[in-house]
C-alpha cells in the first residue's frame, strides 16, 4: 500500500510501528508484517497471520518463501520486519521470513516484535537501547500519524473492524433495498423493451448501447453525488447494481476508475456503499469494482476484503477471481489499465490488438 512517505522519515522503530497501521488500515495483531522499502520509499506492505503453534515447520517456510518471491518481483531494496504477538510465536515466523527474504536477495533492515506497547529488536543486543523488557512506545504523537491523518488515512482497530464496513445492510434497510431492487428490474424490462420515440436523443433503438449510456449516465451521476459528499437513494443503487450485473456496463465503469485520478476516493465510497446495500446475488461486480478502486488507491487489505465479498456471493465471478490473483502476486494495479474486454480479446489473438482503426 502506499504511503506519503515523501513526508515523513522514518528514523525509529516507533515511527515504524506508527505507520503500519495506517499502511494496512488496520492494526494488526497475532500477525508478521513486511514493508518493503526501494530506497527510501515504501512500494509494498503485506501481512500474515502468525501460524499457528501446531503447524508443522514446512508450513512456515512456505509462508516465508511466499512473501520472499512476492518482495522480490517488487524489487524491493530492503524489507522491515514486524511480528506482532507473543515472543515464541513470532520468533518462529520471522526469522526463517529472514533468511527467506536474504535467499532472493533482500536484505533485512530490521525485525521488530511488538506486544502491549513495548517493541524488542531482533537485531540490536545492546540493553542500553534494546532491554530485555522491551521499549515502550507511543505512536499517538509521532509525525507519522500526524501526517497520514491529515492525509485522511484511517487505521481502524483491527481486520474485522474493516471488514465490518463491507458488511450487507440489514433489517428494515434490506428489506427497502430489497423492494427498491424489484422496482428497478421492472423498469429497465419496461425501458428495454419500449420503442425508441422519435427524436429520442438518448435511445438507439441498439439494446447493448442503450444499456451502456444508461450505465455511464448512472455511473457519472453517483461519482458526482459522492464527490459532493451525497449518496445514492435506494431506487439509484438497485438500478446501478443491475446495470453493472451486465458485463459491458461492468467493464465501462471498470474503465473509469482506471483513469479516475482524484475522483479515486469517490469511486471507493461509491462501490463500497452499493457492495453494502445491493442484493446479494448482485453484489459481486460493485465488489469487484470496490476491490479495483482499492488496489488502485493502495488499499490492499480493502481490495482483498472486497475480492472475498465477491466471491462470498458468487464463486464463479471471473474477474474477481483474476483480481484476486493479480493482488495474492502483487501485480500492480497498472496491468489491469485496460477494460477486462479488451484483455480477453488480447489473449485469444495471442496479445495481438484487435482495433482497427
């Protein structure tokens, strides 16, 4: 994930600990994490969970030797370690973490463990900076924080908390989505199946066209709401959440948070409201998108989240699925440039375009 840190400097352990939290959105607890540094700048940040006590060695390794190969195809310079929890479970992550990394190449900066506000560093043994009861620290006021909220960066107190904000909306609201739902299905039939009037600037008498400009009218008119702080009524969302069942749609608004720049916050709050309030059998592609404008934003603990919210609902969804792959690699977000569409086309004529003109 990425991170401002062209304004700050990270000179402690404690400002260390200080912007992990805000790197993942959360803050992490029975966890190893890794941050990844090209020079001096942060480009990668991944978390695990600890393994458990009973897992067998090989099992450790493996989650070593998967975050060594995913830093190296980052080509990361440098890799700062942090395991969060108890003394015997963390030491038995991270340090065959460390050799794995050494073993692609990565060098190891430092390795912290950090537990109820104390911090012990698996690389210093002098008792002068490093006791054997551990640093205490304080993130509260460090420049770290102080820059990333004023950045708007959150750090919610753990994993579950975030994921808590993906969560379907329930009770009377579900069941006014619910109705809003069969409201907007029966006026899309009703629109598809009418005759164009004459004159009729914004009907082709095309279905697939038709469904498209209605798409990017829906589309430009929420960005435009939640940029103004707003937000879709119900009637709005269920007609966005049927228009982006249909692939073509999906892939226009795909294309638009692609090229999204500083309306990228926007397309977040936007995807992620209608991921919450959309029917579940239509929440796969607004899960997806939010999964999109996530990964693109640097927020790879939400683009994870909302992969799984996708796939909760439908486990076929294809392109969650690649997305989920491309984010379990560390692809960037950059590859995925082009509308889905045109990359299926790409790899049927063995990467050819197929544009002619």
């Amino acid at each position: 994930m990425s991170f401002p840190t062209s304004r700050v400097t990270l000179h402690t352990p404690t400002d260390l600990l200080a912007a992990v939290p805000y790197l993942l959105g959360f803050h992490p607890a029975d966890s190893v994490v890794v941050v990844g540094l090209t020079g001096a700048r942060v480009v990668f940040t991944a978390r695990a969970d600890l393994p458990p006590p009973d897992a067998p060695p090989d099992a450790v390794l493996a989650l070593a030797d998967q975050l060594g190969e995913v830093l190296a195809g980052q080509r990361v310079d440098v890799a700062l370690i942090i395991g969060y929890g108890v003394a015997a479970a963390v030491t038995r992550a991270v340090l065959p973490l460390r050799d794995g990394l050494r073993g692609y190449g990565v060098s190891v900066g430092e390795i912290l463990r950090a537990q109820e506000g104390r911090y012990w560093s698996y690389l210093c043994d002098s008792v002068r900076c490093c006791p054997a009861d551990g640093t205490p620290y304080d993130v509260t006021g460090t420049e770290v924080a102080a820059v990333a909220t004023y950045a708007g960066r959150v750090a919610l107190p753990d994993r579950a908390a975030l994921e808590q904000r993906l969560a379907p909306v329930e009770g009377a609201e579900r069941q006014a989505m619910d109705r809003a739902t069969e409201r907007a299905a029966q006026t899309l039939a009703a629109d598809a199946a009418a005759e164009p009037a004459d004159g009729a600037a914004d009907r082709t008498g095309d279905p697939a066209r038709d469904r498209q400009r209605a798409g990017l009218r829906a589309l430009t008119l929420a960005v435009r709401r939640y940029v103004e702080g707003g937000r879709l009524t119900d009637d709005e969302v269920a007609s966005l959440s049927l228009l982006v069942a249909r692939t073509d749609v999906r892939d226009l608004c795909w294309s638009r948070v692609t090229v999204a720049g500083d309306r990228l916050a926007a397309h977040l709050e936007l995807w992620r409201d209608v991921t919450r309030r959309a029917r579940a059998d239509l929440v796969a592609a607004p899960a997806t998108l939010l999964g999109y404008a996530a990964w693109r934003s640097g927020n790879g603990a939400l683009a994870w989240i909302a992969v799984q919210r996708a796939l909760e609902c439908n486990q076929g969804y294809a392109l969650a699925r690649l997305l989920g792959e491309a984010l379990d690699r560390a692809l960037p977000p950059s590859l995925f440039d082009e509308r889905p569409a045109r990359q299926r086309r790409r790899r049927r004529t063995g990467g050819r375009s197929t544009r002619t003109g």
